[in-house]
C-alpha cells in the first residue's frame, strides 16, 4: 500500500517536480518506510522526530535533514488532499535549522590541480571543465545533447534546469577545445555530449565515483557540485554583477540567493585582505 501511494505521488507530482526533485524524494520515502515499517496510514509525529534524530546521530548535514523532511511533508500534503489520511503527521514537525556555512569550492590552484591530474584523459578533463565552465549541476551536465552546444558563440542551451526550467550556459574557448578534443576521440557515436560506451548519458554514478578518485589523488575533497560553488565564487572574484551570476546558475530560490550573496562578499574580502599584506 505504501509504494502504490508513492507512486500515485509522484505521478501526480510529475510535471511540477524536477528529475532531481524525483530522484531525492523518492530516495528519503524509501529510507524512511525502511526505517518504520508501517503503512503510512500509522505513521504519527513522534515516527518522523525519531527517524530525523536518527539522521542526526548518524551524522548526516542539516541541509540533507531537511530536503528528507520536505519529501515527506509534501507526501502527506498530498495524501491530506486525496482524503487517504484524516491528519498529517508532519504538521507538528519543525524544520531543523540548516547550517548557514558558506558553500565549499576550491581555489584556483586547487582547480590547476585538478586540471593538470585529468589532462591524459580527454573525457575526464572536459567533464570537469564543462562543470567549472558553465556551473551547470551535474544532472543537467548528464543531459545536454551534442545538438544543445551552439559552439559559435559558445553557448550551452539546458533543456530542463532545476523546476524544469530551460536557461542558456556560456563556456570558455578552453572548454571548448577539451570538448572539442574529447568528441573527436570517442570512438562510440551519441545525441548526448558526455556518453557511456552503449551511446547512452553518462551515468551520474560513474561522474561521482570519478570525482571520489579525484579527491583521493589530490588529498582535497572535490565533488562535482564542488565545480558549480567554484564557478560562482570565482565570478564573485573577478567582480561578476550578483544577477548575472544567478542567471547563470538559474536560481530562483531566495535562500540559494542569499547564500551566494554571502559568498559573494566573502570572496570580496579575500581580495581586499590580500591587496593589504
């Protein structure tokens, strides 16, 4: 009964939630209904204050805590209107309050770093200069397709962004030569610009298992959503206008807003700091 509720879910859902959206979703109802064997007709408050404990003591982030908290809170939104529940149990459950730590990203002989250990390796350097070029995330990286990249003028049409919205990238004549010396190498013919070698998109398993790799050569933590905080922090350095900046990540969400704002004067900071030693 729990997964044909689910999955009702989440085909009602299924034009207003983004793959991403999907993807994490599903991953925290499955961990959570695995946790409490329970129909979710039983599931009360003290069940979901419990799990989350449990989440804290296994050492999982405060962000993490509450995406899994909003997946399970517009589960039961949702049952509360399909009339499957008389009250919902995520009513009295508070948001546990996310860490307002600045985003992690690398500097620019970290990223010099990281260039030079994947440069005998022509996938591996693109991916990673798409990622620092664009700032895209790496779901919409999986999905561009060889048609979306208008190499006149350089830039990457992303069909379906976060909130399924469609923006345009722009990358750098570097990229473009990785990519360009990467295409003419693959020996598999694709629609998708980063292939598997059936011609399907890159998995994202594989892009985060390389990234695990490239953290343990270099003795850095480097992920690829590590590229996307890069990017920004590194247009904020060069003196890039805040809005041109959020365009270009495609954010709409106020509180992404404020955290790049931040990163924004931090980097700043740093600049001036430098110019007094």
């Amino acid at each position: 009964m729990n997964i044909e509720a689910q999955q009702a879910f989440f085909n009602d859902h299924h034009a207003r939630f983004s793959p991403e959206t999907i993807r994490g979703y599903r991953i925290a109802l499955t961990q959570f209904f695995v946790f409490y064997e329970k129909n979710y007709e039983d599931v009360r408050a003290t069940d979901i204050r419990s799990w989350l404990a449990h989440l804290e003591e296994i050492g999982l982030k405060p962000r993490s805590i509450h995406l899994k908290l909003a997946a399970l809170k517009s589960f039961y939104n949702y049952c509360m209107e399909e009339s499957k529940i008389k009250k919902n149990p995520t009513l009295t459950v508070s948001t546990p309050k996310i860490d307002d730590s600045l985003p992690y990203y690398l500097s620019k002989k970290e990223i010099a770093l990281l260039q030079e250990l994947t440069r005998q390796k022509p996938r591996d350097r693109a991916i990673v200069e798409t990622l620092y070029a664009t700032g895209v995330r790496i779901s919409e990286l999986l999905q561009i397709k060889l048609e979306d990249v208008k190499w006149d003028t350089r830039q990457i049409w992303i069909r379906k962004g976060k909130g399924n919205k469609e923006r345009f990238v722009l990358f750098s004549y570097d990229c473009a030569v990785r990519l360009k010396t990467y295409l003419e190498q693959r020996e598999k013919e694709s629609d998708y610009l980063f292939s598997n070698c059936r011609g399907g998109p890159l998995s994202r398993v594989f892009v985060e298992q390389q990234f695990r790799f490239f953290s343990e050569e270099l003795g850095f933590k480097v992920r690829p959503h590590t590229m996307r905080h890069t990017f920004a922090a590194h247009l904020a350095e060069k003196g890039m206008k805040f809005t041109y900046i959020q365009d270009l990540l495609g954010h709409a969400n106020i509180n992404s807003t404020r955290i790049y704002t931040r990163l924004m004067n931090h980097t700043r900071k740093k600049q001036y700091d430098q110019y007094q030693i």
